[in-house]
C-alpha cells in the first residue's frame, strides 16, 4: 500500500466526490474550511476466474449450434425447447367451409392440412456461414411439460422432456447462408434470415382437429399446451463451427376454406394459421461449456463468459484499509478498474458484455432469484467503456465499510475474534463481477421525475472477455482517506 499525502492539493477534485465515513457510512462533501485534509492510497487486490455452472434461462432469444471460442478455445454446445402461444379464443373457419381433397376431388365440410412447417428466425450467427448443418425437431410429451411455474437454468436437461424413445418428426440439413435464394433476396431489406423446417402434415392435421373436436382448447396458451400441441424441441446432430442467434420461432399450418364473394360466389382461399413462440410462454436453452479448466487453471488473468460459464472473483483488501495511520480516517472515494485485454482478429468473434454487475459473492444467486437491483451499497452496476477498453466502478466506499462493519459486528455477537469470524466466513470480503442486462424506467420520486434501474438480469448473449488480473497479476484500488483536524 502506497500513501501520498494531499492536504490542501486536492480540495477542488475532492469537492466531486462523495465522502463514505467508515463509521456512519454516511454521505457527505467536504471542503478545506471543514478542517480536513486529504491523502491518497493505493491498495493491491488479486482476482480470479470462477465457474458459474448455471443461470435463469429468462431470455426470449433462443440458441442453436456448437461453436469453440476463438479466443480462448473453449467449446460451447446450445440446444433449446420452445412452446407456441396462441390467441384467446382463436377461431378457425366453420368446418362447413373447410376444404379438402376426397378421391381426387375437392370438397366442403373436409378439415384437412395441406402442409405444415416449423421456421426459426436469427438475426445473427457465430462461426461459419457456409457450414452444413444437421438441425433435428422433436415434440415434446404432453405429459412431461415445461412448466409456467418453474425456474428453469442454462444447465437444464431438455431431453427429459421427450417422450420416451422419442425419435426426431423432422431432420434438415441447411446453411446459415441460404443460398437457394438469390443474392438479390438474401440482401433485401424485407428478407429475414431463417430455416425452415417441413413437418410431417399429421402433425398440423392433429392441431387442426383438436379445434373441432373442442374450441375451448384454443381458449388461451394454457389450454392449448396442455390440450393442443406441448412445443419443439430443437438440437444439432452435426456441423460443429457454427451458432445461430434465434428470435422467433413459428409454425405454421396451410389449409383452405371456402368463402363467398361480394357477388355471391364461392370462392377457395389458401390460409394459413401461424403459432409463435413469443414471451408469453416459455423458450429455454440449454448451454454446454467444455474445456474451461485451463482459462479457470489460468492466474495470469481472469475471464468473463456468458451465457453462464464463467464470472470473476475480487477479493477486497478490506482489512488493510482500515489499519495503520488510516485507522481512523474516513474514505471518501474508492474506485477499481478492470481492463479488457484485445481479442484476437479471427474470422468472427465472441461478443464483449455491456454490463458488469458487482455483487458479494455471498449474495450472488439470491441476488437474482429475489428480482433484486444493484442498490449502490453492496452491489454495483458499471457499463464497459469502448474508448479506453475498461469497466471502472467508481466508488465502492460503502460496500467496503458494510464489509468491515459486519465483520466487527459479527465477531462481537459471537464473542469470538475478529480472525476466527473470517475463518467461518470466508467469503465476507469478496464479491463477483457477473455480465447482466438492465432496464430503466421513469418514476416520480419527491415529486420530481428522475430515471431509476428496475431490473438486472443475467445476460444471456453469447459474450467472451479475458480481464487483465488474477492472482499473479494484481489489480489496483484507489483510495481517497479524509482526516478531521
């Protein structure tokens, strides 16, 4: 630890930052003329890399493929279960106008299928574009569903929601770059990346008659899981070197109906009934990450890979900072900041996470599980930034004081020391930077209109980062003491 005494050479700068006492924790600002004086330290914290073997699988966004990162050789493996929502009270055509073929002639009154297919929309891909691969469809059982109720994880066996011996409805062998279309389509604005899988016709046959049979089956998502169809699940059985993004899952039903015209006509029209997978019912990806002991081996730097995979551990040099000529002092501003190290130029790459959340490690699954938000005194939020390649948290000071009060709070309860307390809590000094997403909205708070974070989840995009760190390879805190004279 290294102490640079600021007096009187710092006022202007300390006049921005917000004082923590280590005592009240309370928030202050303080000028020359309250009697203070000023000095900076600089502390050493180690970091490391630790496995985080799951996550809520909450994300609309849906993965498909097997990839190895670039970057870090580490390979990752996606396959996902997707139910369909339907309208309230959706309603197909009066069976009297149904349309079908009977000997070879078309007929009224006849609910029949012509075709039916699933697609899965991406709006991006990893890996290579022209690499074959095998996409399997299966149904998933009527009996073993996925439920609204429960929490599902990344880690998640989807395959236990098969029937049993269940075999694939439908194979396909496809490209992401889908070049039975034209140059000029694929490039169109109006065109949407997609594979399009064609179903058995018995399947869209079953889904038309089970309408017929009972409309209320149609009644809501609910009913139509449970009654109607349960959902896909979707795997690839080959073309290791690429990954899709997916969006939008849907399948679509063909049939025909007939109508009258304003002149009295029949008339036969092609129709087709869409189902998607939407938020309102549940899409879940499984995630597989494999050859991760070495990057969690590696003490040369940390990482961060999501979906799940990997955070990065900090240890803060708590003890330390209240100790020595400091023992009294209050800190006023305590700031780390973790660099990016460069990727490599491969052909593609892995995305960078937008945002850090930095949680006690204690706390981080309760953390999500409780739908908390980073509240500014145990947990933080910080966005990376693209300019100088780094996530800085600025001010830390009251997440430092929490830690040291409970831990002198602890010890005193239990009548024990101060070092046995840390022995039997050996995580109380250290916290988790874990890659979340946010969202904002705007509240009214004594009477003014202010932006307040609503929610932090986990991020669920497909993001690889290598951090300058680990325990050979020390980060830096800056501390800001106040001293009364």
């Amino acid at each position: 630890m290294h102490t640079i005494k600021i007096g009187k050479l710092l006022p202007l700068v300390l006049l921005a930052f917000a004082a923590c006492d280590d005592n009240t924790e309370n928030i202050g600002i303080h000028s020359e003329s309250d009697g203070i004086t000023n000095s900076l330290a600089v502390f050493q914290l180690t970091t490391r890399s630790l496995k985080l073997d799951s996550v809520v699988a909450n994300s609309t966004i849906s993965y498909l493929g097997d990839i190895t990162d670039p970057e870090t050789g580490t390979d990752i493996r996606a396959d996902f279960a997707a139910q369909f929502y339907t309208f309230e009270n959706y309603e197909f055509p009066d069976k009297s106008q149904m349309v079908g073929d009977v000997d070879g002639k078309v007929r009224q009154g006849i609910v029949q299928c012509d075709s039916c297919e699933v697609r899965l929309y991406f709006d991006k891909y990893y890996g290579d574009g022209n690499n074959p691969m095998k996409l399997e469809v299966y149904e998933l059982s009527s009996e073993k569903l996925l439920e609204e109720d429960s929490v599902y994880y990344t880690n998640v066996d989807l395959t236990k929601f098969l029937p049993a011996g269940a075999a694939p409805l439908s194979t396909r062998i496809f490209t992401p770059r889908d070049f039975n279309q034209s140059s000029a389509t694929l490039n169109g604005s109006d065109y949407n990346d997609n594979v399009r899988v064609v179903l058995p016709r018995e399947v869209g046959q079953r889904i038309m008659e089970r309408y017929y049979e009972n409309p209320t089956n149609y009644k809501d998502s609910y009913h139509f899981i449970r009654n109607v169809f349960p959902g896909f699940y979707f795997r690839t059985s080959g073309g290791k070197g690429t990954m899709l993004s997916v969006y939008v899952g849907t399948m679509n039903v063909y049939y025909r109906y007939a109508d009258k015209t304003e002149a009295g006509k029949d008339t036969v029209y092609n129709a087709i009934t869409r189902f998607a997978a939407t938020p309102e019912v549940i899409q879940s990806t499984r995630f597989e990450n494999q050859n991760m002991a070495p990057l969690l081996a590696d003490n040369s730097c940390t990482y961060l890979k999501t979906p799940a995979g990997i955070c990065t551990e900090m240890t803060l040099p708590v003890d330390q900072l209240f100790t020595g000529e400091h023992a009294t002092d209050s800190i006023s501003l305590a700031s780390v900041t973790l660099t990016r190290y460069n990727k490599p130029q491969d052909s593609y790459q892995l995305g960078t996470p937008g945002t850090l959340l930095m949680v006690r490690k204690q706390d981080m699954y309760s953390f999500f599980d409780e739908h908390r938000v980073a509240d500014g005194r145990t947990s933080y939020t910080t966005t990376f930034n693209t300019i100088y390649n780094t996530y800085t948290f600025d001010n830390i000071c009251r997440l430092l004081a929490y830690c040291r009060h409970e831990k002198l709070a602890g010890a005193a309860e239990a009548g024990i020391t101060e070092e046995e307390w840390a022995s039997r809590h050996p995580d109380w000094n250290k916290v988790v930077l874990i890659p979340v997403t946010t969202s904002y909205a705007t509240v009214n708070r004594n009477n003014s209109t202010v932006t307040a974070l609503v929610s932090v989840n986990h991020d669920l995009n497909l993001n690889s980062v290598r951090l300058v760190g680990g325990s050979s390879s020390p980060l830096t805190m800056q501390v800001v003491y106040s001293k009364f004279y």
